[in-house]
C-alpha cells in the first residue's frame, strides 16, 4: 500500500514545487486580482460567482501564512495544477490496471498478462502513468494558470477529480467510490459550470458499468445524499450576499441567485461559430495542441482511443464522451477558452499515457522478446524524457512569472502619484487597473483616501468620455492607459509619469522634465521632451515623450522622427492628434516608443530627433540649431538574452513591434490559393469568401492585448470587408493580464472573410496587422535593420468579378 500511494505523493510535490518556484510573487492585472482579495473579504466574485473556490481560498489564506494574501493564493492555483496533474497519473494508472493488454477478453475484473507477473505490470502501469502526469505538468497551458490565482485551475482539478473517481469505481466496483464522485459534483456545479460538460459522458458511463442502478434505491439516495451535501456552497450566496463587502446584495432572492449563477450577462459569448466555421476552429485547436505537447504525445492521445475502443469499450466512452463535450463547447466560444482547454488537456495526457502503454504491448509482441518485462520498462522508460524536452522549452521561453512585477509596479505608482498630494483627482480606470489597488485596499489596508484621489471604475457599459464629462468640470481627471475616444471627444491626453491627464484644449501649462527652444522650419516649436530611462534592452522599447506647439494653424501633417545611432524610427500617425488638428499656441504632448533592434550590438548611442512633411514629402526639416537634427542624449544598449534568431527575423513577412512576427500567409479564394506575398490577383466574387491562414510567432513576452486586423481595401484605402479580433478566434490573446504568448511559439490563425453581396467588381487589396486592444494604435512594421516601415503589410491583390 505504502508504495501505491508515495509515486502519487512525489508527483504532487515535484509538480507543486516546480509550480510555486514560478509563480506571481504578488498581484496580477485583472481577474487574478479578484480571485485573491475576493476570498480574503467573503465576497462573491464575478458570474457565476465561484462559491466553492471562495471558501477553499478563503481557507487556504488562513491554514497557508506565507508571504502576502496576494502570494499565498497564487500558491493555491499551484497545489490544485499540482493536483491536477496528480490525478492524472491516477487515472492512468486505474485504466491501465484493468485492462486486459494481453489480447484476451476486453474489461475483465483485472485481468492481467498471463506472460507477465502481476507485480511487474503494477510497476510498468506506472511508470507509463508517470508520463502522462508529466506529459501534462509541462503543458504550457495548465502551467499558466498554475502560477497565479484564478478558478479555472480549481475548475480543472475538479474534472480531473470525477475522472478518477469513477475509473476508480469502475475498477473496484466499490460505490463509496461513486459516492465521492457525486460529491465532488455538486461541488463542481457551486464552481463553475465548465465542470457539469462531462455530465452527459458521466451519466451514460455509469448506466453502462451497472445498468440497474436506476432501481438500486439506497444506491440512488447515498449518490443523491452525496450530491447534497457538495451543492451546500450555493448557501454561501444567499446568505453572504446582502452583507457583502464586494459583489451582487440581492443573491437572496431567486431573480438575483439565478442571474448571476447562471452568468446571463456573459451567454453572448456561447456558441459564437457556425457550421461553416468548424474547420477553421479544428485547425485553432490543433495549433493550440501543438502548443501543450510534443507530437509524439500527441499521436500516442489517438492510438490510446483506439486501444480503449478495443479493449476496453466502457472507458472508451468515458474519455471519448468528455473530450468531445468540452470540446463541442470550448471551440465555439469566444471568451476565456484557454481556461476551458484545460480540461480536455488533461484528458488528452490520460489518453496519451494509454496510448503508451498499449504501444508498449504490441511492441513487446511483436518483438518476441524472451524477457518481455525488461523490454516493456526499458520502453516505458524511453518515452520519459518527452515531457522534460517540454519542462525545458517552457523554461527558456520564460514561462515564469516569478519576476512579473508590472501590477504591483503599477499599485505602487498610483500611491506614489496621489497618495498624500490632497487633490481630489479622479483615476478613471477599467477593471484590469482596479483590481490591484482592491488587493493592496481590501488585503493589506493601503487604501487611497478620496481627498487624493477617487478610483472611478468605467465599465464597458460605461463611454469613457461620458465618464470624462462627469468629472473634469470638478476635479483633474487621470486615466491608466490611451484612449482613443476620449480623444475623439475633444480632449487632449497629455502624459504624465505613468498616467495619462485628461485637459481640455488648449493646452498651455505642460511643462517637459528636459526643456528646449529649438524650431522646426520655423513653424513647429519643439518645447522639450521627457526620456524616463536612458538604458534599454536590445528588443524592447525606448520611451520618449516630445512637447510641441505650433504659433498658427498648420495645413500639413508633420511629424517628429528619431535617431539611435544607426536605427531610425519614423513614427506613423495612427492614433494621434495630428498637426492639423492642434490649436495655435497649446503645447501638444506625445508619447513615442523607439523599438531597438534585437540585433543591435550592445554599447552607448546617440539619441537623435528630427522633424518630416509628411504632406509634403519632405523627409527631413531644418532646425534652427542648423541641422536637420538635435542631440538629445546617450543611450546606453544592453544586450538581450534569449531573442529571437536573425534567421526568423529574415524569413518573417512582417515584425510588428518587436512582438510579433507574421511568418506566413495563405489566402484561398474558390478552388485557387495564394501565398504573400502574391502578385497575382486571387479572383473572389461579391457574396463569396476569402479563407486567409496566418502563422504567428511571438519574438518576445508580448507588451499589449494584441487585435488582428484583416481588410479588404479598395484603390482610396478604403476597407470594404474586414475582420478585427482577439488572434484565433479570440482563443489566444497575446497578453490577458500577464504575457500569455511565449517567445518561440507558433499560432496558426485561420479566418473567413465573408465579402459582401453588392461589392462592386474591380480589384482590391488584402492588408493585415495589429492594433493595441484599448489604445486602438497599429503595432509598427520593423525592418530587418530595425527601421519602422509603416503599421501595416500588403499580402497582395483581390480581384472581384
């Protein structure tokens, strides 16, 4: 018995240490931050609520005194993908035990190889299961969410629960087995109901492993007792909620429970493809399973299917039946699938470990061998190191978030910037910059006294120059990030450190930290500029902030350039307030990133800037120094570790923004294809589809929530068709919260271009890139050199019959 439980007991703590080792040290932007503060307060978190991961956290918080509340459940997420993995291995090894590999009757009651002593298949079972633990241990997508607080880990390691627990019963025949799996049921439905997907292949496992349980009724009411007594968290809501600190007060009627139970606000995002769409979301999920598992594990997943199919009918239908439900599911929403992959994953490495240890049968058959144990250990052991080549990858792509600072970073800031200063500034924010500051309020007591400043959430049911309007007649107004609607409204967003002041035009009090008197053609006075840092990264990017101002109205766009030494950036115009649009005499301030090559050797630079007519053409203005360029300051290049090759620099379509490289593109029209970039028309018809595949690799960890646009345009540049959305369907976001996209990792992202029915003939063309998800500004084009090349690529012509 001792040595059936200590592989288990090794994993979990292996896989737990390795876990912890790279987890959050504190708060994280977003829904991480809810998961941590929102236990500390018993409040109720957003739909569906989480019921049972509060108390479990809430627990966890008191019974686990390490570090900061924010720490200590970052830890929770680690033990329950720790656990996860542990119950993986479990599951493993309960269908390898009793199955019948030998070739005799499928699902006898543990029949063993009548060639191969029982004590030597127990030891190979697992070792196999083993890998498969580790199989999914190194997947990338359960290590993330291992790292840092959040529900979908526990919603994981609740489905990886009721997989063992009725493989359990199923082999043991006992029913306490199946009254624990009803349990950890109802405590699944109080989580979330991702977990009740497997249901439909639960309830068809059991009718089939004992089909007259339907008139065993003590067995029926212990399941329904059990199931009772793990749908006792829903109390939690009626009960708390009226004196909530945080979250619905009216979860004690039934209008309020349901609502927000049920998530009725979030069902816009279900079921979001069509029949016609299925193939471009199969090839999103093999992308993504790429991503998780090596392809040897991912061909042994199949070839365990099969073997179950043939030896062992009824698991068959419980991990057939499971797959396919999450994954019917799952691939048709449009929100927080990564999260819900989680579950078929597991159920994947399951399958691999049987695919593996039927493999490993049919090699030793075949073969022969005279000491078919020995060959039977010695393949089982070759196939371990698989998951370590993954463990490794990880590793060096940075999958850590042990050093992720940026939200603390940002907590800090604001209590920096307001704290004390009695202004009365209101931080108009959205919920990813709020919850830290709930953290650091509701877990640590630094609150931010309204007298300095009001945090004013601003919801996506909120317009956020509404939410200006309401404020800036009685107090200074300051926002976390760039938005482009509050300055289509007609403000002007003037950095300051790091936040953005909201003034109404004109400015005329801005005052630059490094001040200058120098003018451009004589037209544009350039005031100063801001240079936070004067060290920089070879591959990330340089802050410059240029105050400027122009004594008349300008008719042209200009447009500042910069130098570092041999690099030179020239910034394009999306999403700022152009030259025409200034106002005679009001100091326009910008923020500018210089993108530094990876490649750029490390050393001291010069900063250099200049000014362009854009309108026209003139490349390089005259200053009043006499040069068509001023010294700004030195640039100290430190060198990068770990950046992408100068060969897939050379063989990338595009870089855009040091980020992310475009490395191939496929466009079908009817029963023609082309690749970018073409030069013949591919011919489509008005009414018809294009079928475009991009292939992704992230350059480095991404800096912003990254949207793919896709436009049909004509000969005046305008889009007649498009797509804008989250890369893959909105499956894969490059950065929700932390970095999601390693560096190194491929994306294959497939999209319909549905052309509309009365677009007139003629030839088109098919442009593609990326804009910032809330600052709406395109990601630059950089050049093999590093020079910036617009905000867009061309892939080449459409031609519309």
């Amino acid at each position: 018995m001792k040595l059936k439980i200590l592989p288990p007991v090794l994993i979990f703590l292996a896989v737990f240490a390795l876990y912890a080792a790279t987890a959050a040290p504190g708060t994280l932007f977003g829904d991480p931050s809810e998961y941590q503060f929102i236990p500390a307060i018993l409040g109720i978190a957003h739909p569906p609520g989480y019921a049972f991961y509060t108390l479990v956290a809430k627990v966890w918080q008191l019974l686990v005194p390490l570090g900061t509340i924010a720490f200590r459940t970052n830890l929770l997420a680690s033990a329950m993908g720790a656990w996860t993995v542990t119950a993986s291995y479990l599951v493993t090894r309960e269908i390898g035990l009793r199955v019948d590999w030998s070739g005799g009757s499928p699902g006898g009651a543990a029949s063993l190889d009548p060639d191969l002593r029982s004590d030597v298949k127990t030891h190979f079972v697992a070792v196999i299961s083993v890998f498969a633990a580790l199989a999914l241990a190194a997947a990338p997508d359960l290590w993330q969410h291992a790292i840092h607080a959040n529900a979908h880990i526990v919603s994981a390691a609740l489905a990886a629960t009721h997989l063992w627990l009725l493989a359990r019963w199923w082999r043991t025949g006992r029913d306490g087995w199946l009254a624990l799996f009803a349990g950890t049921l109802g405590l699944a439905a109080t989580h979330h109901p991702i977990t009740l997907m497997g249901v439909p292949a639960y309830s068809l496992f059991v009718l089939i492993v004992r089909p007259h349980i339907l008139s065993e009724w003590r067995t029926l009411l212990l399941i329904g007792g059990c199931l009772l007594v793990g749908l006792s968290p829903l109390l939690y809501y009626p009960l708390r909620s009226p004196s909530a600190p945080f979250g619905p007060t009216d979860m004690n009627t039934w209008e309020g429970f349901l609502r927000h139970v049920t998530a009725r606000g979030l069902r816009g995002n279900l079921f979001h493809f069509g029949l016609a769409d299925q193939p471009d979301r199969a090839l999103v999920f093999w992308s993504l399973l790429r991503l998780q598992f090596l392809l040897p594990v991912i061909l042994l997943a199949p070839l365990g299917l099969v073997a179950l199919v043939r030896r062992a009918a009824r698991p068959a239908l419980l991990m057939g039946g499971f797959l396919l439900g999450h994954l019917a599911f799952t691939l048709n929403t449009v929100q927080d699938v990564m999260a819900y992959l989680l579950l078929p994953f597991a159920a994947l490495a399951v399958l691999a470990g049987v695919g593996a240890l039927a493999l490993a049968y049919w090699v030793r058959r075949a073969l022969a061998a005279k000491r078919p144990g020995l060959l039977s250990v010695l393949l089982a052991l070759s196939i371990l190191p698989w998951p370590f080549v993954r463990v490794g990858q990880n590793l060096t792509r940075g999958i850590s978030l042990r050093d992720f600072t940026a939200a603390e970073a940002w907590a800090d800031a604001v209590y920096r910037r307001f704290g004390g200063e009695e202004t009365g500034a209101a931080l108009l924010a959205a919920w990813e910059y709020l919850t830290p500051l709930w953290v650091k309020s509701y877990t640590e007591g630094r609150e931010l006294d309204e007298a300095d400043a009001e945090l004013v959430y601003v919801s996506t049911a909120s317009p956020w120059a509404d939410t200006v309007w309401e404020h800036i007649e009685e107090r200074s107004v300051y926002l976390p990030d760039y938005r482009p609607s509050v300055r289509r409204a007609g403000f002007r967003l003037v950095p300051d450190g790091g936040f953005y002041r909201v003034e109404r035009p004109p400015v005329t009090e801005a005052s630059p930290a490094r001040p200058l008197d120098v003018w451009a053609d004589d037209r544009v006075h350039i005031v100063g500029y801001d240079l936070p840092d004067v060290t920089v990264r070879a591959g990330d990017p340089l802050t410059l902030v240029v105050y400027q101002s122009a004594p008349e109205p300008m008719d042209g766009i200009w447009m500042p350039y910069a130098q570092l030494g041999p690099v030179e950036d020239r910034w394009t115009t999306d999403s700022r307030l152009l030259t025409t649009e200034w106002q005679p005499g009001e100091v326009v301030v910008e923020r500018y990133e210089l993108l530094v090559p990876f490649n750029l050797s490390p050393g001291d630079y010069p900063l250099r800037l200049g000014y362009a007519d854009l309108t026209g053409g003139r490349a390089e203005l005259s200053l009043s120094t006499g040069e068509t360029t001023i010294s700004l300051d030195t640039i100290t290049v430190l060198p990068r570790e770990g950046g992408p090759p100068t060969s897939v620099l050379k063989r990338a379509l595009a870089n855009f923004d040091n980020q992310v490289a475009l490395m191939g593109a496929q466009v079908r029209g009817g029963r023609r294809s082309r690749r970018a970039f073409w030069e013949r028309p591919i011919v489509a018809r008005a009414g018809g589809t294009l079928h475009l595949t991009l292939r992704w690799r992230a350059l480095a960890a991404p800096r912003d929530s990254a949207t793919v646009f896709i436009h049909l345009i004509d000969g005046a540049e305008r889009p007649v068709a498009g797509w804008d959305y989250t890369p893959l369907g909105g499956s894969a976001p490059t950065y929700l919260w932390f970095p999601k996209w390693l560096p190194g990792q491929i994306f294959v992202d497939p999209y319909r271009l549905a052309l509309p029915q009365d677009l007139p003939p003629g030839d088109y063309r098919l442009e593609v890139g990326m804009y910032g998800m809330t600052s709406h500004r395109r990601f630059p084009v950089v050049d093999v050199a590093g020079n910036l090349a617009g905000d867009r690529v061309i892939l080449g012509p459409v031609r519309v019959e």
